[in-house]
C-alpha cells in the first residue's frame, strides 16, 4: 500500500503538471495574448527597478547588527560636523588668494541656504586665543627652567656691565635653549605650522577654505546640493578670480564621495552592457539570425526586469556587491533559453510538427533546467550565512534571479516561439546543414573531434591535471591565501588626475591627521580622559615597529592644566622676558622666538566653555555637549594602504574599558572595513562547503540514477580541483568580494555535466550526447563566462578579480564537462566493447546524405 506522503506527492505532482499543461496549451493557442501580457509585466517591472538606489558606503555591506556598523552610524549622528568641502585656491599673488579666502569663508558660513555648519580660511580664532596662553601648556618644571635661563643671562648681562664676571667663569645657560619645544604637539600644530593663520602653502601659492557640513556618508542628493551650493557662492567672485589670475577647485569628502557615486554607477552601467553585448554576440555567431536575437534578448529581459523590480521591494537598494548582479545575472539566466531553443531545433531537424517540437521540448527541458537553477540557487544562498550584508543582498538577488529567469523562458519563450515560427524552422535547417557539412560556427566541433580520436589521452591528461592541482593546493595550505594590499581592492575611480592633485594640496595644506584620524563618542565627557589615557597605555606596551596609532586628540588637550599654579610662573616669565629684551639683555632672535606667545595683559583661568568654536566645534557633537569627542590619529609610519596595519589600528580603539566597567566603542570606516575582512576568513570554509552540500543535495534529489549522480559529481570535483589548483599556482589573492566566485562556481558549474548527463542517458552514447548537446551547452557556458568577463573591464580592482576567478571556474567545469566526462564515458565503453564505428560516425554520414538529397 502507498503510504499517504507518496499519495500526496503524486497528487501534487499530478496536478502541477495538468497546470503547466493547460499554461503551455495556451501559450501555443493564444501566443499573442501571452507575449503581450509578459512585455506589460517587463514593462512594469522595469519601472519598479529604475527606483533602485546605489550605496557605496562601507556601512551598506555589513549587517545593520553589526557592533561597527550600529556605532559608526550614531558616531556620524552625533557629529557636529561630518563631512567636508576643500575649496582650493591658487595663484601667485598671496595676498589676493588670501583676501578671497576670508570672502569666500564668511559668505559660506553666512548663507542661512547652506546651512554650513561653519567655513574658515584659517586658525585664526584658534591663534588669537591660544597663543597668547601658550606658556600654561608647558609644565612647571620648563617654566622654573625658562625663568631659570632668563635671569641668568640677566645677571651675566649686568655683571659683565660691571666688570664683575669671571674669564673662567662657565656660562651655565650657554647649552640651554630658550625655546618651547617641550610645548605639546597638538598646540604646536595649532600654532606653528599655519604661522600666519591661514590654510596655506608654505610657498604662498595655495590658500584652502575648509567648509564643514553636517551631513553624513550616503546622502548623495544633500551632498550635491550642498556642493552645488558652494559652487554657486564662489561663482558669485568669479570677476575677482580672474582679475587675480586665480584658479580655484574642490576636494574634500563630500566631492569625493559623489565622484566615487557617479563613477561606481557608470561602472555598473559599463559592465552591465558589455556583459549584455558580449551575451548577444555569442548567441548570434551561433543561431546567426536576428529573429533568435530577439526572442532570447526579450526572454532574459523580462527574467532580469523580474529580478531587480523582486530587489527594489525587498531592499531598496543595491551595494557595491550586489550592483554588478546583471551582468552575471543575464549571461546565466540566458541558458535556460539557449537549452531550450536548442532541443527544439533538433525536434524540427527531425521531423517532429512545430506545435509536437514546443510539447516534447518543453517536457525533455523544464526538469532539467530547474534543476539547474535550484542548484544555482542554493549556490548563491549559501552565502546567506555570511554576516557580509552584502553578500547576503548579493545571494538573494542571485538566487531569485536564477529562478526568475527560469519562470520567464517557461512563461514567454514558448509564445514567442510559435510567432517566429517560420523563421526558427529556417534556423533549425541552418544549424542541421552546419552539422552535415562540418562548415560554420559550431562550438561542439573541436571537442567532438578530439573526443573521438583521443578519449585516452584525455583521461589521462585530465587525471595528470587533478594530481597537479591537488599538490599545488597542499602546497598552497597554510599560506595566508587573504589580499592585504588596499590598491589591489579599491581604486581610485572617479578621481580625475587633477581632483587627485587638489586632494593631496588639501591635505598638505591642513595636515594628512586631521584627514584620517577616526573619531570615537564618549557617553559623557567626563569618560574622554580615562579614555585617552588607557589608549595612550595601549600603544605604550606596543612593539615600536607595531605602534597602532600616532595620537588621541580630546579638547581637554586645549585646556592647560594646573592653571592655577602656573599663572603666577609665566607672567613673572613675561615680565622679566620683556625687561631683559628692553634693556638688552636678551638678544633680539632670543626674544622674537617667545614675542607671538607673550600675552598683553594678565591671564586668567579658563574651561573647556570658554574655547573658541573654531577649536571646539570638531569636539562638539549635535546636542551642543563639548568634550565627548575623541580622534584617534593614525600612526605616520604605517601605510594605510596595509590592511594588517588598517586591522592593528582598529583593534586598538575598537572597545575600551573604563574602571567603572562602561565600554566605549569605536567605529568608522577603519573598523568597518576591518570587521569585512574579518567576516571573509570566517566565512569561505563555510560558504564553500554549505554550497556544495546544497548543489549535492540537489544533483541526488533530482537524479534518479546513482550512476548519473556519480558522473555529475565527478565532473563537477575536477572542474573546482582544476579551479583551487590554478588559484594556488598562480598565487592569486582572494578579498573580500571575489571570494564569492568559490560557492557559486559549485551551482553554476554543475548546469553542464547535467545537461550533458541527461543527454547522455536518452541517446546512450557519449560521442552522440555531446554532438547532440554540446553546442547549447558550450553556448550556455559560453554566455555565463562572457557575463563574468565584462566584470574583469570594471575598474574597481575587487569586482576584477571575482570576474577573473569565476572565469576561470567556468572554463574549468565546462571543459570538465563537455571533454573529461564523456572522455572517460567513451573510454569505458571501448574498453567493455572494443573500438567500431559510434552512433555519432553515423549521424554524420546520414546527415551528409539528407544535405546532398
């Protein structure tokens, strides 16, 4: 008795196929009807997609839970001030740039449309209030030492007046210097290296306005605006410019980030259309007719259409990740339609009615191809355990359009079948007179013929290769397989040569630090402090050669210590340094290096409120609290381009304990980018072995042959033998992006020994099965190889190498596939039977005997 599941099942079954029946019955009576509903569905679908936003920020590609991703966006939140504009002035004439920088900063900060947090052409609110309480950053022991100094001089001064100085008698203060160089490294930033106040170049031919603006990475409209904006207010000065022959440009983050958003976009729209192009042109050399162009173009641009309007609902938008989806997308859902059309013509060459071909093709292909895509399917959401977000964008986006491509050739590919009927019956005659006289393009040819003249030599070769690459991967084992190199993931896309030379006069100017340097949040001020403290404790036990960072920079640093006690010092200090210089008894360059840093008047106690908000405003978070702010400054002998240094400086300042058990985060683009990395090395072994489970458990499900199982599985291990062989010989790297090419190379992969397998099993010949198939097979691969290629003209050097990797993985399953397998097929069977003529000699002669006739 059947058990009630299997009662069930068949049930099911049974009425899954009545639906499809009647879907194909009037697919073949009402194709017009069908066509026309399928283009509104491309059509519609098509305006959903257009609606996709682009990310490019780090924060889109990890998991909103993420510890990083949840600080850095309150960090970016809280900060007064979280992007800059660099507005570069040049020219010869210093004065001029100099006048137009104080213009240019008070119209900025002015113009309530803008709505800049603040604009300044210098340090000047900065110089006037610190320098003249400079002596309060030096400790007590300096000032004792200075006052020290200054009156013996005085005394030798006055004695040597006198006559009273001995000849032998030793100048004590003759090795002493009368200068500030124990004064703290920060105020001597502050105030030494702008000396007349303003951004500018030492030579005086560069002046910067350094407009500060609240919004945040990501917000590319305001970005634009804002940049528009002060674009507009410069434009204003436009004759005083050229009256003074004076070139103006911009950098900063905010023009950064809208030229690397505009250039990530032209890249995906480059690599879409020539994966696209690339796609069409394999598949016309092969069919040559127009008509087929159009059928499989329509097909898969309603499967693509359906895919990104599914990611618009469900994400809104694409990352870095998942925005080169299309290429990859069209050159891999195009196969179903290419298997499809290449069942039917060989129905047709074969006798069979057009409307008997359509059924019959439907019936041999539609199992089979979904196989294939569930497989592809389950290959894409292996990387759904990834805490990579996105990835995991990426893997739902792929899986669905693996599907979705698939429904889309069973839902229009028939109809449109029946409308270009009289042409394809003349494809069909083409493709079948290329066959019989062995002329034009057929991609089965060279392995069909040395398919039947060296079955032998290319087990052996085959085996050989396997053995070879299995040594290169021990080889390969323990060496850290991970690219460190940051040049060799990223770019520098979308900065023209002279937006990267108005970068670097930027950063010379106002100092590379304040750049870099990652900023942390205290819940209170009170805890910047400890906080400092304990980091600066941190690169203290550190090796010299592995410093994590420079410096830690809180406002407290602004606020002199111990004023009290060291007022009363420095104005003696003043006092006698003003006597002794007017009396003479100083010389003059003595003097001069204290002059700028003597106050006028008496100095008085002040706090952290009484800073100006040209010092305090980058300590200032967006409820008005000064103080919880701390930067953290990169460490000026490391490269930042080392992802090892990038992953030491973020574990550095990542969490930090105080006494009281509170713990202070930090976050950024450093740690952002650390954490990815990070996510990568834990998650290849899993993704990898998760998506060959699935594609495993897919080929056994679908399979009801153990012997096609076993054939399937043996190509698909030496084609990724072949592919982990060739990443280890040749040394390539892998990142945190082209690692994906692993796990979907096992989905993807396996679509050809399927294929071929299934072939196999009708025609119980391996020559004639791969005669029969193995030209939409090789096309099908042909068009996923040519999607990927287009990934290697990206120019962001990551996406290159993931089109590079899975290139190489699809020549190694194809060939796996369409040479290895039916080499050892043949092989066998001429072992078993003894060498005579094979099914496919004889097709050939018949074929060539219907032609003459």
């Amino acid at each position: 008795m059947p058990s009630m599941n299997h009662l069930i099942w068949s049930r099911a079954l049974s009425q899954s196929r009545n639906w499809l029946n009647h879907a194909l019955e009037l697919q073949l009576r009402r194709p017009v009807w069908v066509v026309l509903a399928c283009l509104g569905s491309l059509v519609a679908s098509a305006a959903i997609a257009s609606r996709l936003d682009l990310k490019t920020e780090y924060s889109a590609l990890l998991s909103d839970e993420r510890p990083s991703v949840r600080e850095a966006k309150r960090v970016a939140k809280q900060l007064s001030a979280a992007s800059k504009v660099f507005v570069v002035l040049e020219g010869t004439n210093t004065t001029a740039l100099r006048v137009l920088a104080d213009k240019l900063a008070q119209k900025i900060a002015r113009d309530p449309a803008l709505n800049a947090v603040r604009a300044e052409s210098g340090v000047h609110e900065a110089r006037k209030f610190l320098q003249p309480r400079a002596l309060l950053f030096l400790d007590r022991a300096k000032l004792d030492e200075l006052l020290s100094i200054v009156q013996a001089r005085v005394d030798r001064a006055v004695g040597a007046a006198i006559g009273s100085n001995l000849e032998d008698e030793p100048d004590e203060a003759e090795d002493k210097k009368l200068d500030l160089t124990q004064m703290p490294r920060f105020i001597q930033d502050e105030l030494l290296r702008h000396p007349d106040g303003y951004y500018q170049s030492p030579d005086g031919h560069a002046v910067v306005v350094v407009v500060h603006s609240a919004l945040r990475p990501g917000q590319l409209d305001p970005s634009r605006q804002f940049l528009d904006g002060v674009k507009q207010i410069v434009a204003v000065e436009s004759s005083y410019t050229t009256q003074n022959n004076i070139r103006v440009g911009y950098a900063g983050d905010i023009v950064t980030s809208l030229s690397e958003y505009g250039a990530v976009r032209d890249d995906l729209l480059h690599v879409g259309a020539a994966g696209i192009a690339l796609v069409l042109l394999a598949v016309y050399l092969y069919f040559r007719r127009i008509s087929v162009l159009v059928m499989l173009g329509t097909t898969i641009a309603l499967g693509c259409a359906w895919t990104f309007a599914f990611a618009r609902l469900s994400f809104h938008h694409l990352n870095v990740a998942s925005g080169f989806l299309f290429s990859v997308i069209a050159g891999n859902g195009i196969n179903f339609a290419i298997i499809f059309l290449g069942r039917l013509f060989e129905e047709r060459t074969s006798g069979t009615s057009f409307r008997q071909a359509v059924e019959t093709t439907r019936r041999a292909t539609a199992t089979t191809t979904l196989l294939v895509a569930i497989a592809a399917a389950g290959a894409y959401l292996s990387l759904q355990i990834t805490e990579f977000r996105g990835l995991k964008d990426f893997a739902l986006i792929g899986a669905g359009g693996m599907l979705l491509c698939w429904a889309a050739t069973y839902a229009l590919l028939p109809s449109l079948v029946m409308l270009f009927r009289v042409h394809l019956d003349d494809v069909a005659s083409s493709i079948a007179g290329r066959a019989a006289t062995r002329r034009g393009l057929r991609y089965e040819a060279p392995f069909v013929w040395v398919l039947k003249r060296f079955p032998t030599v290319v087990v052996v070769l085959s085996a050989l290769l396997v053995l070879g690459s299995l040594v290169a991967i021990a080889r390969q084992i323990g060496r850290d397989p991970m690219e460190y190199d940051m040049k060799q993931l990223f770019n520098q896309v979308g900065q023209s040569q002279e937006q990267q030379r108005l970068s670097r006069v930027a950063r010379e100017v106002i100092g590379v630090a304040s750049e870099s340097s990652m900023a942390i949040i205290c819940d209170r001020r009170e805890q910047a402090p400890e906080l400092a403290k304990l980091l600066f404790e941190r690169r203290r036990l550190a090796n010299e050669s592995d410093k994590p960072f420079e410096a830690v920079h809180i406002l407290d640093d602004f606020v002199a210590q111990e004023q009290a006690s060291k007022i009363p010092l420095a104005m003696k200090l003043v006092e006698r340094l003003r006597a002794a210089n007017e009396k003479g008894y100083l010389p003059r360059e003595q003097f001069d290096k204290f002059a700028e840093f003597l106050p006028d008047g008496p100095l008085t106690p002040y706090g952290m409120d009484d800073l100006p908000s040209e010092v305090a405003g980058p300590f200032t978070t967006t409820d008005g609290i000064r103080g919880r702010v701390a930067y953290i400054e990169p460490n000026n002998r490391a490269s930042e381009d080392d992802v090892r240094y990038l992953m030491r400086w973020a574990a550095s300042f990542r969490k930090t304990t105080l006494a009281s058990g509170e713990v202070i985060l930090g976050s950024g683009r450093v740690v952002l980018f650390a954490d990815m990395v990070e996510t990568v090395l834990q998650d290849i072994p899993r993704t990898s072995l998760l998506s060959l489970v699935m594609t495993t458990l897919a080929v056994v499900t679908a399979s009801r042959s153990p012997k096609s199982v076993l054939l399937i599985l043996m190509s698909l291990f030496t084609g990724v033998v072949w592919l982990l062989g060739l990443f280890a010989y040749f040394k390539l790297k892998l990142n945190f992006f082209n690692f994906i090419a692993l796990p979907i190379t096992f989905g993807i992969g396996v679509d050809y020994a399927v294929n071929y397998v299934r072939r196999y099993r009708e025609v119980n010949d391996p020559t004639l099965a791969l005669a029969r198939s193995g030209g939409p097979v090789i096309l099908c691969s042909l068009t996923t190889i040519l999607g990927y290629l287009a990934l290697v003209t990206s120019a962001n050097r990551a996406v290159h190498s993931l089109g590079l990797l899975a290139v190489l993985g699809e020549i190694s399953c194809l060939v796996s596939a369409v040479l290895v397998l039916p080499a050892v097929l043949v092989t066998i069977r001429e072992r078993r039977s003894g060498r005579g003529a094979t099914q496919v000699e004889r097709l050939d002669t018949d074929l060539q005997q219907r032609t003459a006739e």
